[in-house]
C-alpha cells in the first residue's frame, strides 16, 4: 500500500505492538520499529536507535506480566500518523511486580516500501489512577 496512512491501519500496527510486548515477544515488538527509530523515556537519556533500545531492555532484565492500553487517540498527519494511548504494565524487576502507569506516544511512518513502521516513542510516568 502506498499513500497516507489510514486509521484501520494505524491501530491495527498499534495493537500489534502493545500484543507483542505483552506476551514477551521482543523480535516481534522491536521488528515494529524502523532501525532509526528514536525513542525518549523520563527515566533514562534518549535513545538513537532500535539496536540501543534492544540492549537497553536486554540489559534491564524485566518480564513482562501484564500490559493494558486505554485511552487511544491517533492523529492522521498523511504519511505519518501520532498514536497516543495510557498503558498499564506490569513487570518482573528484581523479583517483584511493578505496576507502571504511563503516557504513551508513537509515531508511525510509510516506508518507501510502501510499509509502515514505528519512527518514535515518547513514554512519560503518570501518577497511579
């Protein structure tokens, strides 16, 4: 497919993301992203690549137990589009469920391909509901 993005499209990559984290599928996940995609969390710097952020999670060691969107939004731009989404997620760190509330923004883009990939996320804590 080729042209602007289409809403059908834009939540159907969405949910495959939030689907793919959830069940621990990290080369599913990460395989949604464009290798320069550029991601920026407000617990760490922001991070240049897919590759880093691969190494990043591989070195922070977390499982995944839960993850629960709500809230979605997206903003068709043309050839990109903004998904905004409230995520709740529950990890394994160190041994001990952690519940995460957070803020989420992702930007998709068409490729030249004519495919789409995720170009940017945004992640920002929010205060537990």
């Amino acid at each position: 497919m080729t042209g602007n993005l289409e809403l059908s499209e834009v939540l159907g990559l969405a949910h495959a993301l939030v689907a793919a984290f959830t069940r621990g599928n990290t080369a599913e996940y990460f395989a949604g992203f464009d290798a320069s995609a550029t991601f920026v969390f407000d617990f760490e710097q922001s991070i240049q690549t897919r590759a880093e952020y691969e190494r990043s999670w591989q070195e922070y060691g977390a499982e995944v137990v839960s993850c629960e969107s709500s809230n979605e939004q997206v903003r068709l731009l043309g050839t990109t589009a903004l998904f905004l989404h409230d995520v709740r997620t529950v990890l394994v760190e160190d041994g001990v469920n952690v519940c995460h509330f957070q803020r989420e923004t992702i930007v998709f883009a068409r490729t030249s391909s004519g495919g789409v990939n995720a170009v940017h996320e945004h992640v920002s804590s929010l205060s537990a509901a």
